[in-house]
C-alpha cells in the first residue's frame, strides 16, 4: 500500500545465487494463531493456512477436502441438464457413442473417463484422439465424416470441439453432439445438443479453473442422476463414479489448474483411489517409473503426466488413452514400457532445442526484450510448449518457441504472473500477423509464415512491453525461517497436511539459517543432481538434495561450500526409509550468510 514501507528481504537476502530476492509471504499472524486456535493445529500451519486466504471457517475443509462439502450441482453448468439427458438416452438405447478427445494427458483422461463410464453402462464406445501432426488439434471435418460412417449416433468431444462448429457440423443429421470442453472460445458456440463448457461467456457456474476430466465427471454424475430418476437403476447396480477420480485427479494436476476449492477436493479423494491400484494402466506405469511411495501431486505431475503426454506430442498419439482404458495387466505393462521410451526419446529432442533456445533467450535477454522469441528450423512442434516453460522460468519473461517446416512456424508460449500472453496472441491473430493463435493469460499457441518472425515479434514486444520491467529472476516468497536443529521431519508432517500442492496451492518455502555443508556429491544418471548434509552452528543435521542442478550455480555453492555457512531455502518433506521418519530439504535456493 502507499505510504507504507516495504519489507527488508527475508535474511537480508537481495540477491541469492540464482539472482533472486527472498521475500515474505503475506500472511496475517492474528488470521492464523486463530486457525490454529480454533482446530488445535500447531500456529506454523495455522500461519501457512493464513497465507493462503484460508479463513478459520474454511480451514478444515482445506485440510480434509472432501466431494460431499465441495462438489458443485453439475447442473450450474450452462447445457449440462442437456448433456445428461442425451447421455442417458444414448445408455438406454445402447447406442454407439464416438468419444473424440485430445492428445494431452487432460484429453486423455477426459476420453478414458467418458468411455469406460459410457461402455459400463452398456454403450459400444469408439474413442478417437487425432494425430498432432496431420490432423492438429481438436475435430475436423474428416474424422468427423470417419466416426459417422462407423455408425456414431452420438458423438462426444472431451477436452476439445467448443471451437470447432464447422467441423462438428459434418455431423448434422447423422449424429448428434456433445461438448464437453473448459477452452476458451472467441466464436459462436457450435450449434449442438450441448456445450458444456465453464468458460462460455453464457455460463454462470463460477467453475472457470477446472480441468476438461473434471467436466467429463460432473457429466457422468448428472447422467446417473437422470437414469436414476427414471429407475434405470432399479434391476442394475450403479457405476461408482468415484472410482473414476484418479483420472480427474492426474488431468487436474497436468492441465495446471489451481489446487484450490472443487479441485483440491478432486485431487485428494482422487489420489487415494490412485493408492489402491485398481486402474491397470495407471499401476503399470507408477512400476515402470519406479514410483515407491503413495501417489503425490508430484507423481503425477512429473512422472505419469510427462509420459502419458509424451505419445500426443511425438509417438502414437492414442498410447495414453490406450493404457488408461487397458484392464490387462501384462498389456498394461506392455504400453507403459513404450510410453516410457518414447518419453526418453522426448527428453532427447526436447534437451536439442533447449540447447539451442537458451542461447537465443541470452541472447535477447542481453537485449532487455520484455517477450522472448525463438524460433528454429526443424524443432519439433511436439516440445515447443515445454522448452517455453523452461525459458520463461529462466529468464522471467513471457517466452514464445516455434518449429519453422516449409515455411510456417507452429509453436507455443508461457507467460509470467500478471503478463497475459493469449490476449496479445489473439491481437496479433486478429492483425493478420499471424495464421492462428489464441491462448489465456499464461499459455498461447500460434503460427505465422517465414519471414514474419520479427514482425510478430514487435508487435508482442508493444502489447507486452511492461514485461522488460521485471527482475531478471522472480521473487521467491519465503514462509518461514528455521534453523537446522528446527527443520525436522515432526514439522514436515505437520507441513504436508496442506498437500496436495500446485497452482494456487504452492508448497510452502523455508529459509534454513546459517548451515554449513558437511558432505556434497553428485548423483543421478547424468550427475544432474546434487545432494548434500548439512549441519548447523546450533547443532543437528539435515540431508537436502538439488534437483535439476547440473553445472548451473546452486551446484557451484553447494559442491564448493564446505564448512561455508549458507542460507538455503527449500521444500521441507519428510521421508520414510526402513520404517524411520526423517526430514529433507529440497533446495531451490541459497545465498552466503
């Protein structure tokens, strides 16, 4: 606010090793001591809660999310009651259901969830992803002509079709249509039986921030609803929908949504049925990754997710799908193998264009650009989206990356808080500098042909000029300060009561004071991580580890650091081994004391 001064930084940390300031997370002390007053919780969470919004009439549901205090009537969806009444005709009549999704792990799971429910219910389902490459994203006119000459009489789109009118209507009086879709859309709404879409401007539920899955179950739940009301159920058993939630939770955590309110509760009921392994496919793929522990927020976000994706953006685009609706485990097993390789060959590809982005970004950050970017010959359109991520942590600039082939350049962009990169996408769209593009705040896809690179480029540098006033590296928000002797697994279990933890929901940040390195080494199959004990001036120990460090600074400090004192900064988790609880510091930071 005015007039009032602005923090110090946190251990009067201006500039860490990795060029960020340290600062506090706002947080209310009195909101919090009353938290933890009124549930008997320890102030540190009570505080943590605090820092989250969280009130103390909420604070409980926050720690215990559940369905029954947290799910929304599907029926606050614009065109959902039509939706249901379709999909429950279509399981009276036993008909034969086309269930069109995306390639990505939220198409994915939405097409996994709609066609295991629909074929349990007695329908023939034909699911269908389209391949990236040839047919791109979402329903087009052939596949669409392809599905009804199979004999669809009711097509489904999960994840994708609120845009595609012109394709979805290849369909008229052959099939009817359903949407189920959470993008945002510029034009008209197809004109179907239903677009089930929270993101329609005509739609009041309030549920802008779920996933494409999530709507796919919020549509399942109406459905049984309808048939029970018409007594479908009264000679047959009901399909249990909850056991459909490990699938809204992996889309929910993939698709980035904010972990927060319904979605929180989807996550947490979603990863304990993950824990009891009933889905096939699922199971096979947490063995393949060599996952030991209960499922975590984590598991899917960096181990499932990335190799269920990996199939949409370079191998057979319908693996995913495949391994999700897979009920064989030897199968199941089968297809994880392939989508673990085909997900190292995607690391190999993408560690290529990395290579050659980064040298670009320096370069055009050197420049003071405010919006990075690059674009190469070849590079695949399949990892364009995660090198953009990566660039965009990097240098804290929104980054834009295209593969340039025969003569147009596909790619896809990552914003910064507070720096909305679809809508300059849609502006340049809407000039003409561009064949397509669209997007929301913090992620855009677009293409324009050779030659315009620097154009489009100008054009984002005006919309997004504010951006080349951010630090070079974004504030890290720090929650609290412990010393060695205090950062101890007791804490971390109080600490991980908050999980699931993502967007909206960040796992909190510590600074540890004052340690020294006692030990430091590499491991890993690259040597890319470096783990450490540490030890304080107070006494105690505590094993941290560094992820992705590779030759970069935190590997420096750490590795050269002995008997140096360090502020260190991390998750604090506790850790389980050989029946022991200990506590470890995942670090994302330090700075000399």
């Amino acid at each position: 606010m005015d007039g009032v001064a602005p923090q110090p930084p946190v251990l009067g940390v201006e500039r860490s090793v990795t060029g960020r300031r340290w600062i506090w997370r706002p947080a209310d002390p009195r909101t919090g001591l009353g938290i933890a007053q009124r549930l008997g919780l320890p102030e540190m969470v009570g505080r943590l809660l605090a820092a989250r919004g969280i009130g103390p009439e909420h604070a409980g549901d926050y720690l215990e999310p559940t369905l029954r205090a947290l799910m929304p009537d599907p029926s606050a969806l614009m065109d959902m009651d039509a939706a249901a009444d379709r999909l429950a005709a279509a399981v009276r009549s036993g008909e034969h259901v086309a269930v069109f999704g995306d390639y990505d792990v939220d198409g994915a799971c939405s097409g996994a969830l709609m066609s295991r429910f629909l074929r349990d219910l007695g329908c023939e389902v034909s699911p269908y992803v389209p391949d990236r490459l040839k047919e791109g994203y979402g329903p087009n006119a052939a596949a669409i002509d392809a599905l009804c000459e199979r004999g669809a009489t009711l097509i489904v789109c999960v994840d994708c079709g609120i845009a595609a009118a012109e394709a979805l209507a290849v369909a008229d009086g052959r099939a009817d249509v359903v949407v189920l879709d959470h993008h945002k859309a510029e034009g008209p709404i197809p004109r179907i039986i239903a677009a089930v879409n929270p993101n329609r401007l005509d739609c009041g539920s309030g549920l802008h921030h779920v996933c494409a899955a999530a709507v796919a179950f919020l549509a399942a739940a109406a459905t049984v609803r309808v048939l029970r009301k018409a007594g479908w159920f009264s000679r047959r058993s009901e399909p249990d929908l909850l056991a459909l939630l490990d699938l809204v939770a992996l889309a929910t955590v993939c698709d980035v949504m904010p972990l927060t309110g319904f979605n929180r509760a989807l996550v947490a009921q979603g990863l304990k049925v993950m824990a009891r392994r009933g889905r096939a496919g699922i199971a096979a793929l947490l063995d393949v990754t060599g996952a030991r522990d209960a499922p975590s927020a984590h598991t899917l976000g960096f181990l499932l997710g990335p190799r269920i994706n990996a199939s949409g953006r370079i191998g057979e685009p319908d693996l995913g799908l495949r391994l999700l609706l897979c009920e064989d485990a030897v199968e199941a097993r089968a297809i994880a193998e392939k989508l673990d390789a085909v997900n190292r060959r995607r690391q190999e590809v993408e560690g290529e264009v990395l290579a050659a982005a980064h040298a670009m970004a320096e370069r055009q950050a050197e420049e003071g650009r405010a919006v990075l970017l690059l674009v190469g010959e070849g590079w695949h359109p399949g990892v364009v989206g995660i090198v953009a991520g990566r660039m965009k942590e990097r240098f804290n600039r929104p980054a834009c990356v295209a593969g340039m082939a025969e003569g147009l350049a596909k790619g896809s962009g990552r914003s910064v808080p507070g720096v909305d990169l679809g809508a300059a996408v849609i502006a340049a769209r809407q000039s003409g500098l561009l064949e397509t593009g669209g997007g929301h705040a913090m992620a855009a896809g677009f293409s324009f042909r050779a030659g315009r690179a620097e154009d489009v480029h100008a054009f984002l540098e005006d919309r997004l000029k504010h951006a080349a006033l951010l630090p070079a590296a974004a504030d890290l928000l720090i929650e609290g300060t412990l010393n060695v002797v205090a950062a101890q697994s007791d804490l971390a279990r109080e600490v991980a009561r908050l999980a699931p933890f993502g967007p909206g929901n960040e796992e909190p940040i510590f600074a540890i004071q004052r340690a020294r390195v006692v030990k430091a080494d590499r491991v890993g199959k690259d040597g890319g991580t470096v783990r450490a004990i540490v030890e304080g001036e107070g006494g105690g120990r505590l094993k941290t580890i560094c992820f992705r460090a590779k030759d970069g600074p935190l590997a420096q400090t750490l590795l050269a650091a002995e008997r140096v004192p360090l502020h260190l900064c991390g998750h604090l988790r506790a850790e389980q081994w050989n029946g022991e609880t200990t506590a470890a510091l995942q670090v994302v930071d330090a700075a000399p004391a």
